[in-house]
C-alpha cells in the first residue's frame, strides 16, 4: 500500500468523526490487553471493521488490544477540532502520537534544486504543522524531500525547478541547506522531522532519497536535533536489506520506525522479514520511541483485524 494511498484512507476516515458518539467509551480497563513491549502504531482504518468509521472509536480499540500509539499521515488535513480530540483521547489512553506528514513530494526535485517559490512552499508547510503537531500532542512529523533532478523524458518539467540539471554535489547541498531552515523552524517547539528514504525498485523510483545511508548522511550535515530518519523497515528490506547492521549503523539518527512486511506490504509474518528478531534488536537497544504499522492488512474484515494483532504478538514475544 502507497503513502498516497494511506493518505486517501485517512481523509476518508476523518470524514465520519462527527457521526455519533463513541461506542467504545463503556469498555472498562478491565476489558483491555497487556501493552506490547514496543510502541506499535496502527493507523485510520485499520480496525474499521471492529470499531466502526469514527476515528476516536479505532483508538479506543487499538488502546484496548494493547497498542500504545498511533500513526495518522494525514492529520495535516482534518479539521482542527477532529486534532484536538485525537490528541485528548491519546492522552486520555497514555499513547503516544506518532508522525503525520508534514511534506511529501515523490516526482519532483524540491529540496535537490533550488527554486525560491517552492522553498516557501515547504517552508509553509512545516510552519503549519508545528500547530497541528500541538492540537494532536504530536513530536514527529514525516518530509519525503522529493526527487532528483535527472535527465529524461521529464526534463522540461523538473528544469522549471532548478534550471537544467545539477550534478549530484549540488542537489545534495541544496537540500542541506533547505533542511537546515526547517530544522531552525521546528527546534523552538521540541519537534522532530524525520526523512523518509523510500525504495526506487517497486513503489518510488527517482526520489531523492532511496537507502538508510544517504539519509544518515543528510542528517549528519544538517546537525540539528530537528533532523533525523526515518527507517521504514519496508522500503529498507526492498532498497538493499541487511536490516539489523543498517540499524545499529544509523542508531544515532534514527527517531522513528515504521513497518510492513514484504512481499505485500502487510502484518509481519506475511513475508520474508523476519519481524521478531527485528523487534528484539530494537528492543534490546533501548528505543522508547514508535513504530508506525504502515501497511495493510492481508486478510479483510474483523478476522484479518484480528490476524494483525495476532501477528503483533507473535512477533512481540521476542
């Protein structure tokens, strides 16, 4: 499943908020699970069928199974009372909030060229999601920094974003330069974006940045506690594998995880990845932060919800 595809669903999911109280506000504690070792993060619609349209009954849900936080891509764009009550309700439930996307670009060279209006563009965008980030009780928020600039059929509509194209030193330099002025925007308020490297061989072909290294390296010159990654364990294993050494050489960088597994981008368990020993490691070195369940689920209805939780458990037993 694409992230413009999570985006879709979660607009679509903030649609329904207004429709009826919670059904789910009777559960008492004593109906809850045990929390997971790890701050697992389901998204909107992943437990629709179990806890109906309402966005505020889903977390109700996933905080009753066990879960501990919650991952919503498209917060940006609900309304800012629909914010502030998913704020309250994960406060209220002692989850953490984890990313939304605060910019994403996949087939443009926004931060690689260096164009004026579209700096201001971003600029913008992170200024507004440090609001968002307030109402929801978020500290991470997502920027996908677009593509290369490169020569192909293309070509005339990247040129008009930076001119003819520019040698790999110079796409690189310009985008230190416009996250270093982001950074600036997000460090008075204690937020973090964290960069997304996404796979060129199945979903992302082009975009700026493709493996662990090339975002460790950004965030390195960048130098700011407001720039760091985001190891998406999916596009990690289809861009290069070698998971758990690519970890632990960018541990100082990286401030958030999310999952699905591959083949099918679904629940661990489903594909080749062996989750379990990767949640160990992870575990074993201390993180505290979230793991956003970016994927679908592999079966529908209230059983393959219930397949999901299943497959965190077993992958959480370490």
């Amino acid at each position: 499943m694409q992230r413009r595809t999570f985006l879709s669903t979660a607009l679509a999911a903030g649609a329904a908020f207004a429709a009826g109280a919670s059904r789910l506000s009777a559960q008492t504690a004593a109906g809850t699970k045990p929390a997971f070792r790890l701050g697992y993060a389901p998204h909107p619609g992943m437990f629709k069928a179990s806890a109906g349209d309402n966005v505020i009954d889903q977390i109700k849900f996933a905080a009753d199974q066990g879960f501990t936080a919650w991952e919503d891509n498209g917060m940006m764009s609900r309304p800012e009372a629909e914010q502030e009550a998913i704020g309250r309700t994960l406060a209220e439930r002692k989850m953490q909030m984890g990313v939304f996307v605060a910019y994403a670009n996949f087939d443009e060279p926004t931060f690689a060229a260096a164009n004026a209006a579209k700096q201001e563009e971003i600029l913008a965008r992170i200024t507004a999601s440090v609001e968002v980030a307030k109402r929801c009780g978020a500290k991470w928020i997502t920027v996908v920094p677009g593509s290369v600039d490169q020569q192909s059929d293309k070509t005339a509509k990247w040129n008009k974003y930076g001119g003819a194209r520019l040698a790999e030193g110079y796409q690189t330099a310009h985008a230190i330069e416009l996250l270093r002025r982001c950074a600036a925007l997000l460090e008075p308020h204690g937020l973090v974006m964290v960069l997304e490297a996404l796979n060129w061989n199945r979903d992302h072909g082009g975009v700026l940045l493709e493996k662990a290294d090339q975002s460790y390296a950004l965030c390195k010159a960048v130098n700011s506690p407001a720039c760091k990654m985001l190891f998406d364990i999916y596009h990690m294993q289809i861009a290069g594998g070698n998971l758990i050494p690519n970890i632990d050489l960018a541990w100082d960088e990286i401030a958030y995880f999310q999952i699905g597994d591959n083949p099918g981008r679904k629940e661990p368990g489903t594909g080749e990845i062996n989750y379990r020993n990767v949640f160990r490691h992870i575990h074993a070195k201390g993180y505290t932060g979230v793991l956003g369940m970016e994927h679908g689920n592999s079966r529908s209805g209230k059983e393959g919800e219930q397949a999901v939780i299943q497959a965190y458990r077993e992958a959480d037993g370490f």
